[in-house]
C-alpha cells in the first residue's frame, strides 16, 4: 500500500463526455504529479503541483486541465478526448528531492 | 536522441540466473537516478536509488557511471517474482525547482522456471 490513490480505476468514456480522475495521497507529501502512460512508451511527465502551485505543465493540451485543491488532492478534469487519449493515467507524490510514490493509475478509455 | 535510453528486451532468463540491465541518459545535468520496478498492470514502484559509489539491496546492485552516463543493474540468483519490467530514472531540478523524472521505456524481465 503506497499511501497514494486513485480514482476511479477504470474509466470509459465517449468524446464528447466530462470526467474527472482524482487522486489522494496520505504521505504528508508537498508535490504530485500525473503522467500518461501509453503501450510501449516511456511514462510522460503530464503537469507539477508543488505546494499547491502548478510549475510544470508538458505541453499538454487543454482538454486535460489539473487540480490541485491542497496538498493532499489532485484531479484532472477531462473533456472532449480523442481515442488517442486512452492510456493509463498515473499519480504520483513526493516530498521535494526525494524519491516519488506512484497511485494504482486510471485505466483510460475514450470511445 | 532518447534522454533516458534502455534495451526494452525481453529478457527470458532461467531462475537462479544473474541478468544484468543497462541504460544511458543523454542530459549531464541529472542529479540522481533511480530503478524502478513495474508489475504487470500495476503502478511503478521505487526498487532501489543509484548512487555514485555503487550500491547493493540484497540480490539487486546498481552503478552508475557520471562521465560514461550509464547506469545499470545487476541481479543475481535470480527469482520468479523477479519478474517485471525495470524502468530506469533520471532526476534533474527543472528550471522551476522542482523535481523532474525521465523514465526509460523499461527493459522487460522474465524469468522462467
């Protein structure tokens, strides 16, 4: 049990839907991040929350729009997502400099 | 060119085995570096830091090479639930000051009884 979750686990959704991941984590971390992850491609940094403040954002583009409320909760809201979307969606948390804890991820599906 | 380069396998190897992993990264300003472990459609988890010196947990030893930039990771006595893929990581401060990741595509392990 990493102390970061993920929900939902699994999600399918039709392009011209609104869904939102949300993931949380108990580790008293101050940075989350979320990667995409697709077959047989290296994870890809998504965006930075630290301390509460988006610092990175990987020309990613805007149907994807994250959240962080606090330091304990990070969503992405989706909406209007292409097939090529489908993937799975990683959280992740970490305490500045050190090492990063991954949430069971999303399992995407866009219809 | 990649900036974090890893052989994606697969590597079939019998138990008991010794298998040794490989990977490079193009950028000299990493600051640290990591292997990871992914269980099939799971999440990654952190297998062990690497560190200048070289360093052991048990079967599993990483180098890491700063002028070659290479790192790599030796197991030995290899073992069933061994099986996985090794994701290499590379950590740099990005030019906001916070904590950057590149993986690699992952080199994929199976070890067969």
């Amino acid at each position: 049990e990493t102390g970061v979750t993920q929900t939902p686990r699994h999600l399918v959704m039709g392009m011209t839907n609104k869904k939102s991941l949300k993931c949380e984590q108990h580790l008293g971390h101050n940075a989350m991040y979320w990667y995409k992850q697709s077959a047989k491609k290296p994870l890809e940094l998504m965006f930075v929350y630290s301390l509460e403040e988006r610092v990175e954002n990987n020309s990613v583009p805007s149907r994807f729009s994250p959240e962080c409320p606090n330091s304990s909760h990070l969503f992405l809201h989706l909406h209007t997502l292409q097939p090529e979307d489908s993937a799975l969606y990683l959280c992740a948390s970490s305490l500045q400099g050190h090492e990063q804890f991954f949430g069971p991820g999303t399992r995407l599906t866009v219809l | 060119r990649k900036e974090v380069e890893q052989d994606p396998g697969p590597f079939n190897v019998p138990e008991g085995a010794t298998v040794a992993f490989n990977c490079t990264y193009s950028n000299s300003a990493s600051q640290s570096f990591f292997w990871y472990r992914q269980d099939c459609r799971k999440e990654p988890k952190l297998l062990m830091s690497v560190y200048s010196s070289g360093n052991e947990d048990g079967r599993f030893t990483a180098q890491l090479n700063r002028a070659s930039q290479y790192i790599s990771l030796l197991i030995r006595d290899s073992k069933l639930s061994d099986s996985a893929t090794y994701l290499c990581v590379v950590n740099r401060r990005s030019n906001f000051g916070n904590e950057k990741l590149t993986f690699g595509t992952g080199t994929r392990l199976t070890i067969i009884p």
